[in-house]
C-alpha cells in the first residue's frame, strides 16, 4: 500500500508552492509578469472593466473566463451606482492581497487557520477631488486594515499577517506609490 502525503494546507496546495519557489530560483525570468485591464465608459460616472489575459511564466495566458468589474459612483456623487467606487476596490484589492498572502505563508509555514477575516476602511476627503482645496489630496489620508485570525498559536499568526504585509504586492504599491504613465489617443 502507497501513502501520499496530503499537501493541502488552508486550501493551498503547499507542494505546487513550494514547487513554483524552486522553479523561479531556478529561472528568475518565470517570475516577471503583466497583468492588464480594459476598460469601457458606459455613461455618466459608471464604467466597466474586464481582466482577462495577461503575460507570465514567459508566456502568454488567460484566465478559465473574462472577469468583468462595474465602477461608479453612489447617487450622492452624481452616479447612478451600479458598483462600487474605484477608491473602494483599492480596499477590496489591498484585503484580498493580504488574504491571499496569509493563505500562503501560513500554509508554508505549517500554520493552521480556521478563520480569517478582515475590515478595511479609508478616510478621504473629497476636497482634494474636487478641486476645491490644493491642501488635501486627491487619494486616502488614511487605510485601517484590521484582522481577525483563528487556528494555531496566536504568535505565529501575528507573524504570519506581518509576513503577508511585507511581501503583500497592493500594500506596496498603496504605500510605495508607483510610476503611472498615461499615454492618449484623442485622434
């Protein structure tokens, strides 16, 4: 009788982890990725997004499916709220990449979670946006994350969250900044 060992740990697949870790060890150039959006005005604040394929591990994929996103703004910002507004999927995008980066580290550490949960709120003020103030800016002044975990040791979860902050790709580019370069075609 063979015995395999069950690599799932938290829902990762740890020996498909740990597996891709080698691989870009080996080959640096599998780790350079492009993810790209299109995006689509549909009238007045509301338009439309779609996340499909994108470059990685040197070459070109997809996702099983086109995901679509809907952007506007609420009634009270002069939108017709048909989703939420740009500002609020950077909140959604900074817990998911949290999340996800808790799954993992925790699952290659050997940590178990049975839950893990998060609330994330953005002051800002809309004087910056509108122009009405050159003080304050256009974007947050500040984002509170706050986590609750379940599973083992209290310690290694704290550091299982700390790890997840420090390698988290949205934290850094919310706390970081990036370069954005706009090109248009008004032709």
């Amino acid at each position: 009788m063979t015995t395999t060992e069950n690599t799932l740990r938290n829902g990762v697949d740890t020996a498909t982890l740990f597996a891709t870790l080698d691989a870009v060890k080996g080959d640096p150039e599998i780790a350079k990725f492009q993810f790209r959006a299109s995006n689509r005005w549909v009238s007045g604040t509301h338009n439309r997004s779609t996340i499909h394929d994108f470059h990685g591990a040197k070459q070109e994929m997809a996702h099983r499916e086109p995901f679509t996103f809907d952007a506007d703004h609420p009634p009270v910002l002069v939108g017709s709220d048909q989703g939420p507004t740009p500002v609020e999927y950077v909140l959604h995008a900074l817990a998911a990449c949290l999340a996800a980066g808790i799954a993992n580290i925790a699952a290659a550490r050997g940590v178990n979670l049975t839950e893990v949960t998060s609330t994330v709120e953005g002051d800002i003020d809309l004087m910056g946006i509108l122009g009405l103030d050159d003080q304050v800016r256009n974007g947050y002044q500040g984002i509170r994350v706050s986590f609750v975990l379940r599973g083992d040791d209290p310690a290694k979860l704290r550091k299982v969250v700390e790890q997840s902050r420090r390698r988290s790709a949205v934290y850094d580019v919310v706390t970081a900044g990036v370069p954005v370069s706009i090109d248009v075609d008004a032709g």
